[in-house]
C-alpha cells in the first residue's frame, strides 16, 4: 500500500484503520472476529491503527496490545486521552491536566504492551486549560521516549497555532468527509500551512455515505447512531440525495460507495491518511481497496459540484458529543 508521511516524519499506510467500533458504538464486541481484522489488515499493509483510551473503557487498547503481541509486523499505533468517562455512559468530562495526561499514557503504554506510542493524540481539549501546559506536558513525555510524535483531535485553528509553537504537531485528527466538511475553512488550511498532517475520522460517515441507510435507518439500542442527530429519520431523508450520487458515480465506476468516499479523500491531498473503521473482514477488504480506485479530473468536478450544491441536515452530535470540540 502507498506510504504516506505525518506530520515530522511518522510514515504511515495512506489508509489506517480505526479501531474503536471493535469495542462499542456499533453494537456487540467479538474479539475473535476484531483479531482476524486487525491481523488481515496488517497483512494487506495497513499498518496504522487507531485507538483511545476511552474506547470501550479501556478495552480496545487490551485489544489491540493483545494484537502487536501476536504480530511481528511494524504497526504505528496512534492513541488518545483527554476523554474520561465511566463505564457504559457517554456522558464525559475532559481532562488536560498534566497528572492526567502523565498516568493515562503510563496506563496506555502498559495495556498496549510498547514502550513508546507512536502518535498520541489529546482526544478533546478542555477550554479552561492551558493548550501550552498541556502541550509542555507532551514535550516532556517525547523528551522522556514515552511518545514519539503529538497529535490534537477537533481542535480549533487558533488552538493549533499555539499549541504548535511550543512543540510540532505530527497530526490532527477531526471528522471529514464529503458529508462533513467543515475542516476545509480554518483547520485543514492552518496543518498545510504547519506542515501538519491531517487524519479524517468518520471518512465514510459512520456508515452513510456506503448507503446502507437509503431505505432503511433501524439501530440497534447499542448503536450510537440512534442518538445522533444526523440520523434521524427526518435527517436522513433530507441527506439522501448525497448518498445516493456516491451510489451512482460507483455504479458508473464499478466500485463501491465506499471507495468512492474513501478515494475523494486520498485525492485531496498526500497530508491526508483516512481512518475508517470496521469490525469486518469483508468491509476492510472493500475499505482497502479504495486505494486502487482512481478519480478523474472530471470525476472530481462532478463530485466538487455535488458537495457544494448540498447542505448537511443534522449535527453531528448531540450537545454531551461537542464537549471539547473545536476548542
């Protein structure tokens, strides 16, 4: 798979994988079924996994340090803390506190079974802290050779600039794709301009822009999609129309939805690593794959056309979901 470079200097698979679904938001966990997606994945040279520690209370970095123990492949690793929740609750608090941010990467550390994290992100900021004491805090902690490189997750551009004025920013990850575009004003701008490399999460709108949910939007109690205001049923009513031209341009191209989705994002720019997430194998594979799928010119345009014609009906969370966003 092509290679592409973070920020200073974190090689990475042009696609990564997110890894969060593997243990809640999208229903049961199968930790058999997630290792065999973890492991193909390695296999078909996606080597750039992405988890929190707040995924599933802690149980998707188990996961994952359970897979880096079993592989003898290079796997980048990209973790998160800032989040705190309790157990089966979405409700949270953020902490960027410096006592914080040390034993949360000391307990990442240990559940991942590495020495060092590659890219470890502040999952959310908190407005009443100091971005450049929680930004020394990090400094330290690559000083020390606990992280290599600093990413923010939803950060503001102003945020950015700051934070990135006391030690480099390796990436920022924040939602896009082409149903949420909001990066492409401030932020997205503000990493090229840094030389700051820039992860979309969600890249395939948790699920939308596959168009899985044109005739049919019924979620599970332990899906997060039922609670999000995007997928109302009156919200996705009004944003079928952009699913519907992915489906058609994929029909056209004989691909998948998903590729398109996933290919739109890979032609924006070589700063840009998508992490789709999947707890399937047959959904990596058709993930993956997007890589081969190549955009026209004219194919762009008529994609470019479609987004800016279209307006997103919904948030894309609820009032607890935006605690810390674009901060």
């Amino acid at each position: 798979m092509e290679k592409r470079t973070l920020g200073q200097g974190l090689n990475v698979s042009a696609l990564g994988l997110g890894c969060m679904g593997m243990s809640e938001f999208y229903g049961p966990r199968n930790d058999s079924e997630s290792l065999a997606v973890l492991h193909h994945a390695a296999e078909l040279g996606c080597n750039f996994y992405d988890t929190a520690d707040t995924y599933g209370h802690h149980h998707n970095e188990e996961l994952i340090g359970k897979f880096l123990n079993q592989c003898s492949m290079e796997i980048k690793i990209a973790t998160k803390c800032g989040i705190v929740r309790r157990p089966g609750e979405y409700q949270r608090r953020i902490d960027n506190s410096p006592d914080y941010i040390r034993r949360a990467c000391e307990q990442s550390l240990r559940r991942l079974g590495v020495e060092c994290i590659d890219l470890y992100y502040i999952h959310r900021l908190d407005p009443n802290a100091s971005i450049e004491t929680t930004m020394a805090t990090l400094s330290d902690l690559v000083k020390h050779g606990k992280i290599a490189h600093i990413g923010l997750s939803e950060v503001s551009a102003a945020t950015l600039k700051k934070a990135h004025a006391v030690h480099p920013i390796s990436a920022v990850q924040t939602e896009y794709s082409l149903w949420t575009r909001d990066v492409e004003t401030e932020i997205l701008p503000t990493c090229r301009e840094l030389g700051i490399g820039f992860v979309p999460y969600s890249p395939l709108g948790r699920g939308f822009l596959t168009g899985r949910f044109q005739t049919d939007a019924t979620f599970a109690n332990t899906d997060a999609r039922k609670a999000l205001p995007r997928f109302s049923a009156n919200n996705l009513n009004a944003n079928r129309p952009l699913s519907q031209a992915v489906i058609d341009l994929a029909k056209q191209k004989s691909c998948s939805p998903a590729q398109i989705a996933l290919a739109w994002l890979l032609a924006q720019g070589k700063d840009i690593v998508p992490i789709p997430g999947t707890k399937k194998l047959t959904h990596l594979k058709d993930n993956l794959a997007a890589c081969e799928v190549k955009l026209t010119a004219s194919e762009l345009r008529h994609i470019q056309q479609v987004i800016d014609n279209f307006s997103p009906a919904g948030e894309r969370y609820t009032i607890e979901g935006m605690k810390g966003v674009n901060v």
